[in-house]
C-alpha cells in the first residue's frame, strides 16, 4: 500500500523507534540525544513489535534518522535501574527506553518505576498490554478482572508513575509521545514514563505524518525567581542568626554547585547535604559541614538542632533528612525552600521560591551582597566542622579486627577513587555509614540511591553509570543481602564488556536491620543467615552460599581478600584492568558504625511479653516526645 503525500506507513512500533530517535533535550546551549539506547527483555507481547522495529532500526538506522542502541539485559527491574543510574548520572538530561512483555515482565518494572519516580529521575517504559481487539481474550499473561475488562496489571504502574497511558489506537501515539516527553524532560514533573502498548497494536500500520519524525529539541526550562519570593527569602535571610542550608538533589540536577559555593562562601552559610545533595558542595569547603538528619553527622545535626532559618534547596525533605521532625528543633525556625516542584516547596511552611537552584542561589549571592553570617557563629560553624571531621576520620580508619568494619573499607575507597569517579550504593546499614562519613569532592562523586532504598539497585546501576560516564571509574558497594536480590545483571555487564568494579561486603546477614531490630527490642530476629536447624535467634553454622564463586560464574573477574591492605591492593589491581571486576572481603555484621547524633521515627510494639521490646518501648516514647510539625 503507497502511503498518502506527507505520511510514511509504519507500525506503531516502528514510528515509536523513529520517534525516539529523534528527539534531544536541551540547557545551557548544551544538547543531547534524549533517549540514548534501549534496554528491552522479548516475549509475545513485544518481540514482533517493538523489538521487530529495533532490529530494523539496528539493520538501518539512517532510515530511522540514526540508530538506537540496544542491550539485552536479563531482569525487567533491573533494566529500570539501570536506565535511572544512567539519568541521575547525566543530571536527568538524558535517559534510557525500557520495553518488556505483558503480565510478568511488565510487573517487574513497576518497582522500578517507583524509584525513578521517587527520585524524580526519567525513565521511559513500555510495557506491553493485551490485546486492544480483545479478540484472542484471555491472552497468554493476562490477568482478567470480572469487574472490566478495560484494565490490564499495566494499571498498577498509575500510582508509581509521573505520566501514564494505554496506547489503544496508532492515532493516539503520537499526542501519547507529547505528554511523555513533556514529563521527561519537565524538571517538576519528571519521573517514571509508561506507554502501555497492546501487543497487536505494536504491530498494526498506519500511515503516520512524516512530519512527526523531525527533529525535535525539548528544552529544559531554567525557571528564575520571582522578585517578590526572592525578596522575601533576603529579608529571612538577614534577619536570621543562625541560618542552614541543606542541599538535596535539586542542586546537583541543576548544576548549581559552582553557585552553592559561591554562596556559601559570600554569606558564611553552612551548609549541610541529604543523601541525594552530598558533593554539591565540597567536602573541604569551609562551609560544608557534612550529612544532616538521622544518618547525619554530629557537625551538621548540632547546628541544625540551633539552626533558626533552614535554607532548602533541592530537597524533598524525607524523613532522614528531619530526623522524623525532631532534628530542627528552635521553637523559633522557620523555613526557606527553593525548589522547581512547588509541592516540595510548601513543606514545613516554607516561604516558597519555586524556581531553579542555580538561577536562585546567583540571584541569592548578589542580592545578599556585603551580608555575612557573625563571627561568634562562623567559630562555632569551623568548629564543629574541624570536631566532626576528626571524629568521621577515626570511624573511617578504625583498624576493627580481626574481621575489617565496613567503614574502614569505606575510609579506603574514599581515599583510592579519584574526583570523578564514582561510588554506588542504595540500600543497608551502607547508605548510614556513608552519608555521615563520605567526603565527596565533586557532585558526580557520590552515587547513593536513598529516595526509594531499593536493594538490587547497585549491580544494574553500575551498567547504567558507566554508560553515562564511561571515563570514570565506577565502584558499586554491595552487601551480601543485596546481592542476592538481584545479580544477574553481572552477566549482561560481562556481556557488554563493561568495566566495573564491585566491592561485595559479606557479613551474613541484614546488618542494617539487624542493628535497627537489636535497638529497637527484637534482637536481630530474622535479620541472620541460618541453617535449616538453627533458631531464628543463634548464629548457627554460616550458610554456605558462595557469592565469590557465584559471580564467577557470571563472568566476571573476583579478588578476595580479608585486610583493608589487601583490599588497597585489590583495588589498585582491578583499576588497572579492563574487565569488570568483583572485591569480595568479610567485615563485621555488628560494625562498628559512625556516632549517632539523631533519632528516626520506628515504632515499638506498645505492649509486649519481651522485656528488651518494652524496654525499647520507653526509650521509644522518650524520642517521639520532640517530634512537631514545623509550622
């Protein structure tokens, strides 16, 4: 059939490959490819549609506008992670297109989707769907709901999506694409993006606008403060005595380091980071004092607690950052927050300057000029930076035995890695001890996915960093409980021949939880590896899962070693390799961790027959006692 004048006859599938080709994000005059490759799993539900007009785009790209790299990986959520990892890298500028089958493989991706969302980082998924005719119901994979038929499992990606929607006709794909990339590329709005696509329309041809295909330039919006809002944050601003910053995401995603310590360094501000914000400022600078809240450190935690305007910047404010709302606690603080999603904003009853970190902290600076804090609170400010950053170099290099604390593996590789590589963590007692005691030097340095704590997140997140990133040298921490949740990407990692190093922590068990359940009454219950005859409660024989030689047989090189010396020189080894490689050492299950300066909100049974749980119970209540809401 010869398609009408200004059309080209494809498949939905086919036009939805020629569309992704060719659109770019934009900022700052700098322009990108936006959807870089495609991670796609195949089944019946996508592999004659989709994945048939991606090996048509690999046998031709120049008819699609250029090609779309593809990589076969072997997890659905894992694939998700790793197209998050490669947009947290780029600053959310770029990202990857995930594509899997109905049913199973779409529901794999939907945890997925949720950290992307919860990080407010673009993924684009494309899970396939039943059919639209509904001829052929029910499907291989389909669930059906006697309620209607109008919904597939696809439905559960509605709650943990920024955009969602079913693309049940060719008509309705490309004003689909327009709200999909408007999302993506949408500081404020952006998250994970779902196009559900029912697998006989993936196949279906139509005779689509060849003007859909141009190239097309979304450019990322720099929105600047409004005058009112900005005056009114100077006023807080120099009426206060003892002002914070706290640098979350948004600072890093807008490239506002430069300006941050501009400002930090015109005013005498400190300034504190989240999990999300460490590196936006330098860890030597003056006024960075480090990780703030329940895994925060004693510097900022001390001056947060005294702080009498906090000065948020990119930040979401979870629940580690306030301490569960007791870390702020001057009955006089008020609250400064500028971010680019009002809804973060208005927290804790901001003043709110809903506008982009850079162009707000440059217009900051000039209008505060000549302003600095006092000088008996810049004493006070060099002070507990120079106390904590002694008491975090000490629980950095403990020199524990005979078996290494973790955080003396993670003093080393502070150490060993240099500015622009990057180190990954998401889940375990790892991200506490690092936010506390990792001195990040630039803003790509320090890579801890802590919105959504998702263990698995590391090992495919260490795929999509190196993608984004590939002169850096990429270290994803890994502890053995998260290994276990989801390894397999290791494979399409030595599939790829991508270099990687991972650093497997082994200790046998959950030892962030285990800590949490030991202070909190339930004495580490289930929180350790055991053998079938062994209680929940005795150490039993250590179970006998090989993770070094399970690794092995992913493909990739493993040193083991049980001294941080040994470890030093592992690393130096696998630096100097060209393959991925894995550093397997022991440390403890029962730390030592960095000193505590804060509290987080874990409720304890308010009754019950175990002495250390109603013992937990008061200490429990005590706590709570300073929780308020800031307003």
């Amino acid at each position: 059939m010869t398609a009408p004048s200004g059309t080209v006859r494809l498949t939905v599938g086919q036009a939805l490959i020629r569309f992704l080709v060719n659109q770019y994000s934009e900022r700052d005059g700098a322009e990108h490819r936006l959807i870089a490759g495609a991670f796609g799993i195949f089944g019946h539900g996508n592999v004659c549609g989709v994945g048939q007009a991606l090996l048509q785009n690999e046998l031709d790209p120049a008819a699609d506008g250029g090609e779309l790299p593809y990589i076969m990986p072997r997890n659905e959520q894992g694939m998700v992670h790793a197209a998050a990892a490669f947009a947290k890298s780029t600053n959310r500028m770029q990202t990857w297109a995930c594509t899997s089958s109905i049913g199973p493989g779409a529901l794999n991706m939907v945890t997925g989707a949720a950290l992307a969302t919860t990080n407010r980082l673009p993924v684009l998924l494309l899970p396939s769907d039943q059919f639209a005719t509904r001829v052929p119901d029910p499907v291989l994979q389909q669930v059906e709901n006697p309620q209607t038929l109008d919904t597939s499992v696809n439905d559960a990606f509605r709650c943990v999506a920024a955009f969602f929607d079913r693309v049940n006709r060719p008509e309705q794909l490309f004003p689909s694409l327009l709200q999909a990339f408007r999302t993506l590329t949408d500081p404020a709005d952006t998250g994970a993006v779902v196009l559900a696509l029912p697998q006989d329309v993936q196949a279906e041809a139509f005779d689509f606008p060849v003007a859909m295909f141009r190239k097309r330039v979304w450019h990322v919006r720099r929105t600047p403060a409004d005058t009112a809002s900005l005056d009114r944050a100077v006023e807080l601003i120099r009426a206060a005595e003892r002002p914070l910053v706290v640098a979350g995401g948004g600072a890093i995603y807008s490239a506002a380091s430069q300006e941050l310590r501009e400002f930090a360094a015109a005013t005498g501000i400190p300034v504190a980071d989240t999990q999300a914000g460490k590196g936006a400022i330098n860890a030597d600078h003056p006024q960075s004092v480090g990780g703030v809240g329940s895994t925060g450190g004693a510097a900022a935690n001390h001056l947060a607690e005294r702080a009498d305007l906090v000065v948020g910047v990119g930040t979401r404010y979870s629940d580690f950052t306030t301490a569960s709302h007791t870390q702020f606690k001057n009955p006089a603080v008020t609250f400064v927050n500028v971010n680019v999603r009002a809804f973060d904003a208005v927290k804790h009853s901001a003043e709110m300057v809903v506008a982009d970190a850079r162009e707000t902290l440059a217009a900051l600076t000039a209008a505060l000029d000549g302003h600095t804090v006092s000088p008996e609170y810049a004493a006070e400010v060099a002070a507990q930076k120079a106390a904590w950053d002694a008491a975090s170099y000490a629980a950095s290099h403990t020199g524990h035995g005979p078996i290494p604390a973790q955080t003396d593996v993670f003093g080393a590789l502070n150490e060993l890695m240099g500015d622009d590589d990057v180190m990954i963590n998401a889940a375990g007692s790892m991200p506490g001890d690092l936010q506390a005691l990792w001195r990040a030097r630039t803003p790509v340095q320090y890579h801890v996915e802590y919105a959504f704590s998702c263990m698995g997140y590391e090992i495919p997140a260490a795929l999509g960093v190196k993608l984004a990133l590939p002169e850096s040298e990429v270290v994803a921490i890994v502890g053995d409980g998260t290994y276990q949740m989801l390894p397999m990407e290791l494979a399409t990692i030595a599939q790829e021949g991508v270099k990687v190093i991972f650093v497997l922590l082994q200790n046998y068990g959950f030892a962030s939880i285990g800590a949490l359940s030991e202070s909190h009454g339930s004495q580490r219950f289930g929180t350790r590896y055991r053998t079938g005859g062994s209680g929940h409660l005795q150490e039993g024989v250590k179970l006998g899962v090989d993770i070094a030689q399970n690794a092995r047989s992913w493909g990739i090189d493993v040193i083991e070693v049980s001294t941080i010396d040994e470890f030093k020189e592992a690393y130096r080894s696998a630096a100097a390799s060209d393959r991925a490689t894995m550093i397997h050492i022991e440390t403890d299950l029962c730390g030592p961790n960095p000193p505590s300066s804060s509290w987080w909100d874990v409720p304890v049974a308010e009754v019950s027959r175990i002495e250390s749980t109603a013992r937990a119970r008061a200490e429990y209540v005590t706590g709570r006692a300073s929780q308020r809401h800031y307003c």
